[in-house]
C-alpha cells in the first residue's frame, strides 16, 4: 500500500497516518511544517509519540528511545541503533524519499516494484 501510495502522490512534501493514529495537538502538522520550513537543508521533521491502546512493553521501550532524540545530531546518530522516527511521526521532502526510494528500484520495502 505505501508503494502504490508514494507512486501516485505528487506533493512536494509527504506525510502518512494511518487509521488508527491520532495527531494532536491540533495544530501539529502545521507546527511541524513550519519547522521544515525553516529549516531547508533538513530532509524531513518529526515529532514525539505516544501509544494508545493496549501495553507492548517492547514498543513502549523503542517510542520512549525514539522520544529521547531530540536534535538532528542524535536523530542521526540514532540510525545505527534503529529507525530514530516512526514515518507515521514525520513530514519528508519528496525529493528525499526519492533519493532514498532510488536505492530499493523506486520500492518501500518490500512492496512491488513501480
């Protein structure tokens, strides 16, 4: 689905949730997007998350890890540990999801091939 997503979406700049996700505050994305903004040599932003729902004590160690990384020399830094952001978190910049989508033959993942 995320293949099939970012092969038809045109935007210069992407963003994922799912169904159930929730974003607040309200104004989040907004908060976010002004971020990237001032900020052009970044490749996207994100924010902190926090789960809803039941206990999974492994996924509350990694958003807890996640939350901690604070600056873009931790996020960075972070990489080699484990994905320092949940996509479903962030707003990218369409060229860099290309650029990174370039190396896997234009695929997220696993997903068909364009």
């Amino acid at each position: 689905a995320m293949s099939l997503a970012l092969a038809h979406a045109r935007a210069p700049l992407l963003a994922q949730m799912e169904s159930d996700d929730e974003r607040r505050p309200a104004d989040a994305f907004a908060r976010m997007l002004a971020a990237l903004q001032a900020q052009p040599t970044w490749d996207a932003v994100s924010c902190q998350a926090e789960l809803v729902g039941w206990p999974r004590p492994g996924m509350e160690q990694y958003v807890a890890w996640q939350n901690s990384l604070l600056s873009p020399e931790q996020m960075a830094a972070g990489r080699f540990v484990e994905i320092p952001a949940l996509h479903q978190t962030a707003i990218f910049r369409r060229e860099a999801v290309e650029e990174v989508l370039a190396t896997s033959g234009g695929r997220y993942r696993d997903g068909p091939r364009r």
